[in-house]
C-alpha cells in the first residue's frame, strides 16, 4: 500500500512568513500532485512533478520533487490570507489517485 | 456546465435510510471517481469509472454502496441502510482520460456534505 505522509497537520502563520510543508512515502512515486481545497470546494490542482529533483514555482509557491522520488515540499514565500487552505498531495497508486490528509493552512492577516 | 456538478450539496438523512447522490461531470470526460473525506482527512478512494464500467471497485467500504454511470455521463453514489459513519463529503472527480500521473487532471466537484442522524 502507498502511503503519503503529510507534515506539519496544522500550521498557522502570520501575513508575510515563509513556510514549507511537506510529503513523503516510503514507496516510489511516478509523479505526485499538490492540490489545495478550500473550505465547501473540492481539491483544485495546482502542480504535478514528474520528475526527480524537478522544482516549479507558481507566483510565491516553489515545489519540489524529490530526487529519489519518495517525497516532496511546497514552499510558499511571503503567506497571504488568500493562502489559507488544505494542502493535499496525491499519486498514483493502487488506486487512479492516493491523497496524504494534508496540512490545514492558516494564515492570519 | 464548465465544471463537476455535485447534487445535492448537503444531505441530512436518519440512520437506516436509503439516499443517492448526483455527480455530473465535465462533458467529455470518460473517466469518474468517488471519493470520500470525512473532517480532518485527506480524501479516500472509493470508485472510478472508465465509461460505463466500473473499472475498480475496491474502495467501496461494504455491499451497503454502490455506484453507476449507466450511459457513461451521471454518475449516482447510492448507500442503504446509512449508518452515522457514513457522514462525510462525498466528492467527484472527472478527467478526459484515467488518470495517469503525469499530464492527466482531475477536476473536483464541491462535494456532497451526508450527515446520517
């Protein structure tokens, strides 16, 4: 079975901190996915990685994929209250899409 | 419409009862999922299908829930007897292709919140 392991659970920060959260497995992973849900939405894609040790930044977010391919972070400079969310990761696996339980972002104006 | 349509958005049923919920995916897309998230989780593999067919089945909890796509578009999530461990969302997903990983995406539907009472 493939699990993701997703660090911190909870995080609150204050508008204009750095932080990073992360995910990780014991298993190999083809590519991984990040998602961010919202509260009463679904989970919206924000990045697939393919490849080992590929980064890609959106705007403020920076992910990385490791190089063994077993784990990946999310970075997000300069937080925003428009950041607040649930960041989930996700891969193939056994089943079409394995997610991790995510880290619950708080960012506090 | 433009994205995953989930009906209803909420559902409040008594323990025992029988309830269905509606996905409408994106039009096109021949691959659909079932997902279930309950408070404090990530969401949880239920079924997909490819078409009309369920191509995998095995993240249904017990014989109690059962999915169809009878002509390859709506998909209905029914569940008899609901128990009060049923309350979760019930999320849907579509994609233009199974989902493979590398340039394949899912899109979601808002859910369906059950609370079974």
């Amino acid at each position: 079975t493939q699990l993701l392991e997703q660090s911190p659970q909870f995080l609150s920060i204050q508008e204009g901190e750095n932080l990073t959260v992360y995910c990780n497995s014991s298993s190999v992973f083809s590519s991984l996915q990040w998602y961010r849900q919202e509260p009463g939405e679904g989970p919206v894609l924000l990045v697939t990685v393919v490849t080992g040790g590929e980064v890609k930044k959106l705007k403020r977010l920076t992910f990385q994929f490791g190089d063994a391919r077993k784990d990946s972070s999310l970075h997000i400079t300069a937080a925003q209250p428009g950041d607040t969310g649930l960041y989930l990761c996700a891969g193939p696996g056994n089943t079409p899409l394995v997610f991790g339980k995510g880290t619950r972002l708080s960012v506090i104006a | 419409g433009a994205g995953v349509s989930q009906t209803p958005s909420n559902k409040v049923t008594e323990k025992g009862k029988y309830v269905e919920l509606r996905c409408d995916p994106i039009s096109g897309h021949t691959a659909l999922y079932w997902y279930r998230q309950s408070l404090g989780q990530g969401p949880e593999f239920l079924i997909y299908f490819q078409g009309t067919g369920a191509a995998d089945d095995s993240g249904l909890p017990n014989d109690r829930f059962f999915a169809v796509r009878p002509e390859g578009s709506v998909s209905t999530l029914k569940i008899q007897r609901t128990e009060r461990g049923d309350s979760a969302v019930y999320l849907c997903a579509s994609s233009l292709t199974l989902l493979a990983g590398m340039n394949t995406e899912a899109f979601f539907g808002q859910g369906t919140r059950l609370t079974v009472v």
